[in-house]
C-alpha cells in the first residue's frame, strides 16, 4: 500500500464516450504525476503538478486534460480517445518536484481499453 | 495478489565497487520485468526490461539484470559504480492475469549512494 489510490482499477470506454480518472493521495505530498505505459514500451511521464500548478505536459494530445483541484487530488479527463490510447494509466506523488531526495510513490494504475 | 520486493531499502557504495540490488516477485504466471532509475530531481526512466529470449539483459550505463524463473528473481547488477548512478532504483512487474488483464506492480524502491 503506497498511500496513492487511484480509481478505477479498469476502464472500457468507445471512442466518443466522456471520462475520469481519479487520483487521491494521503501522504501530504505536493506534486502528482500522471505516467502511461503501453504494451512493451517503457513508462511514459504525461503530465506534472507542483502545487497545484501544471509543471510539465509531454506534449499530450488535448485529448487527455488533466486537472489539479488540489495537492491530494489529480484527475484525467478523457474525451475522443483513440484505440492506440489503450494502456496502463499511473500516478504517482512526491512530497516536491524537484527535490534531490524526491522519490515517487506510484498508485496501482487503471488499465484503460479504448474500443 | 502479486508483490514485488526489494529488500535493501537503502545502498551505500564506494565509487568502483559492484552493484547488486535484488528483486523478487511473486506472480508464477507470464511476467514482464523492468528496472526504472530515478536521478536526484529528475522523473523516472527505463533502464532495462526483460520481456523474453536471453534472461540477461543489459541496459543503459552498463547495468545488466538476470531473470532467473525459478528464483522469480530479476537482480540488477553493475560490475563498476559511478558517482552519477546516486538515484533511486525501482524494479516493477508486468503480469498477465488468469482474466488476461496485466496490472503492472512497483516495487518500494532502493536508493543507491555512491560516495567519491
């Protein structure tokens, strides 16, 4: 248990369906990371939160939009995906970004399949 | 439910000495197996994967992991550390579930400090 939860575990949504996925910490951590990995590709860092504040976007198409209501909390608004979308989604918390003893504490990921 | 571990939380090496950090995971299915490495204020990054074929894989930096199955270990070994390789080190599972759904499992994680 890493103190990252993140819901759903699983997702199965068609290409013009609408939503969420919810991230919540209990760490008192004050940066938040969405990661996605794909079938046999390493993991990918889309979004970063420092504060509350979008720190970095991986050039993420707009179809993914992230949102930071607070430090506890990180959602991933999902609209039109795309088939090649499908993947494993992770967030990930740390007490600061760019701290040089940061370590990440990863939630367990909602498998995403886009149909 | 599947659980990877790594037991030495925390390394201390002298420059030049060999590196070898454990992992071991639970699952008996068909497994995917990673090294990530994350450097002091920087984001995570592969390091190496094993996904079939020759159970020693090399990576970036010199790094090498052996997958030894009957062990269900994936051991991350360097014959020669450097100052830049101080970061933490995360090993993680891939597993292809009985419902053929993977979940993807991140060990706690070992940070290494390699003094000069």
């Amino acid at each position: 248990e890493t103190g990252v939860t993140q819901t759903p575990r699983h997702l199965v949504m068609g290409m013009t369906n609408k939503k969420s996925l919810k991230c919540e910490q209990h760490l008192g951590h004050n940066a938040m990371y969405w990661y996605k990995q794909s079938a046999k590709k390493p993991l990918e860092l889309m979004f970063v939160y420092n504060f509350k504040e979008q720190t970095e976007n991986n050039s993420v198409p707009s179809r993914f939009s992230p949102e930071c209501p607070n430090s506890s909390h990180l959602f991933l608004h999902l609209h039109t995906l795309q088939p090649e979308d499908s993947a494993l989604y992770l967030c990930a918390s740390s007490p600061r970004q760019g701290l040089a003893n940061e370590k990440l504490f990863f939630g367990s990921g909602t498998q995403l399949s886009v149909l | 439910a599947q659980s990877v571990s790594q037991h030495n939380h925390h390394v201390i090496l002298s420059e030049a000495a060999s590196l070898e950090l454990g992992c071991n995971y639970s699952y008996g299915g068909t497994v995917n197996l990673f090294w990530y490495v994350q450097y002091p204020g920087q984001h995570l990054q592969l390091l190496l994967k094993y996904f079939s074929g020759d159970p020693l894989v090399k990576g970036i930096k010199g790094f090498e992991a052996e997958f030894i199955k009957s062990k269900f270990s994936f051991n991350l070994r360097k014959p020669s550390v450097q100052w830049s390789d101080t970061a933490e080190y995360f090993c993680a599972v891939n597993a292809f579930e009985d419902t053929g759904r993977r979940a993807l499992t991140f060990g706690s994680g070992t940070r290494l400090q390699v003094q000069p």
